[in-house]
C-alpha cells in the first residue's frame, strides 16, 4: 500500500476520500453578494484530501496540503479570509457547493463547459493536457485510438475521462473512495487496460510507484472540451462577489510569481503557463 503522500489524482475522473465526511456549514446566503458561509470570514472549501499532489495529506505531518491547498490558502489569505477544508468525493464537492454547504471546491478542476453552465469557475491557474497509462509489457494492446474499442478503461463514474472512454467503445471499470495503488495494481495485473488522467498528475503518480510495470503512451496525449480551458476554482453559480475577490488574488500571486513558485514545489515545473507538447488529438466530449 502506498504512503498517503504518494496518493494521486483522479480527482476529476474520481479519487474520493476513504470514508466520505459530512459537509458541515450553515446560514448560506442564496444572494449573489455573498460570500461566505460563515461570519468569521472563513471560507469553507470542498477537496478531495487524495489527490496527488493536488490534495493530499503528507505522509509525515498528515497535514493537508498540495498544489490546489496552498493556492487556496494564498487566495484566502490576500481576500483576508481564513479558510476550512472539507475532504469529500468529486460528487460531493460539487453537491456542497449547489447546496451551499461549500463555498468552493478546488480540486483540478476543468474549466469545462457542463461545469459552466452549473457553476461559477476563477480564471485558471493550471494548464495541462491528457495522457493514459498502460502496461510497459503490450501498451496495454493500445497503440492507436481505435484500439481502446472493448479495452477496459479505469476511473469513476460520470467523469469526463470515463465518458470519453465510452465515446471509444471501451469497458468501463468504475472505482469510488480508493487509492492509487489500486489503479495501478489492477491496470499491471489485467484487471483493467487503461488510466485516462491529466499528465502531470500521472508521471507524478507512476514516479512515486517504482517497479510498478506502467508507463504513459508518450505518441497519445489528447486534450477534451472539458479541459482545454485549464484549472479553476469552483463557486456557486452567480457568486459575483466571491468571484471578483477570487480573480483579484489569483491576478496578484501570478504577478508577484507565488504562483509559478508554489506550482514548481509540487509540480517540478511552471502549470501556470501552457504547455508546449504534440497532441495526438482533441475529442469533443458528449453528454
């Protein structure tokens, strides 16, 4: 079993926290203006607590931290506000933030446009693109897009990453509250094919893993619909306040360059900018 700081991602496509926790929170204004749940200027933010190395408990402290945490923090601290961590699944940071429970929800998160349409997002501050991680031994028997026809595709239900599987006629294989080494333990053993992930979050996460007989296909990076805009902050729909104020410190940190630092210590490189990689192809993803 891995070590807690060597938990990853799929946060979009789904890690959830090992036992799901009660969103607490109350006396949610459902005006515009508002922004946030408490009067003591806390701000109560929904993420995953398992998302490598987005959101993650560190293996020594146990305390949370990760990119998303500390830019959360940093955007807190320059509104002036604190800031109270929930630790739930994707469905439920989403669910918190519609039902005001949450003020935000940070937890790579793609500016998509079904997240849209439900959700007030901050401008991004991550840019990445999309890889799969196979087994070193076959690739998995994938080596070209057609090939992921009746392959079985790991993630959790309802993701863009699972629907975009389906969309290529692979078998889903949907996962809730587990780590990693599950993933990676059953796409190396056969029990799955294929991880369909940022890259960032994957290289990290099979780094973190030695020995572990998986590799990314490095001719197949793809972007989505749901992705091509980056990373961003999750607010109630109509939060203007809380969006303008959230806008502002992101606007100040990448100035003053806390955000490029803060990516390169959990990153190793600068997400804020976009990448310069060859992209196989970009999928338009269905609802």
């Amino acid at each position: 079993m891995l070590s807690k700081t060597k938990r990853f991602w799929l946060g979009i496509m789904g890690i959830a926290v090992i036992v799901p926790l009660v969103l607490a929170g109350c006396g949610k204004k459902e005006s515009s203006d508002s922004v946030s749940v408490n009067h003591d200027k806390t701000l109560i933010v929904a993420t995953s607590g398992t998302l490598y190395p987005t959101s993650y408990h560190d293996q020594k402290s146990n305390k949370l931290t990760g990119y998303d945490i500390e830019i959360v923090k940093s955007v807190a601290k320059e509104m002036g506000y604190k800031v109270k961590f929930k630790e739930l699944n994707v469905d439920g940071q989403l669910t918190a933030i519609k039902t005001g429970k949450a003020d935000m929800a940070a937890n790579d998160f793609g500016i998509s446009p079904q997240r849209e349409k439900s959700f007030t997002l901050s401008t991004p501050y991550k840019h990445s693109f999309n890889s799969m991680v196979v087994r070193k031994s076959d690739n998995s028997g994938i080596n070209s897009w057609s090939d992921l026809k009746d392959k079985k595709a790991a993630g959790e239900a309802g993701t863009s990453y699972q629907r975009l599987a389906k969309q290529l006629g692979a078998k889903l294989v949907n996962y809730d509250n587990v780590s990693n080494d599950v993933y990676l333990r059953d796409v190396k053993s056969g029990k799955t094919d294929v991880i369909m992930n940022d890259y960032y979050l994957q290289k990290l996460a099979l780094a973190a893993t030695p020995n572990n007989g998986l590799k990314i296909l490095d001719n197949m990076y793809f972007r989505t619909t749901d992705d091509g805009k980056g990373v961003g902050i999750i607010m109630k729909k109509g939060n203007t306040k809380l969006e303008k104020k959230v806008n502002a410190a992101l606007a100040k940190l990448e100035k003053s360059g806390k955000l490029a630092k803060i990516s390169k210590k959990f990153y190793g490189t600068d997400v804020t900018k976009k990448p310069n990689v060859k992209i196989s192809r970009t999928f338009n993803i269905k609802n």
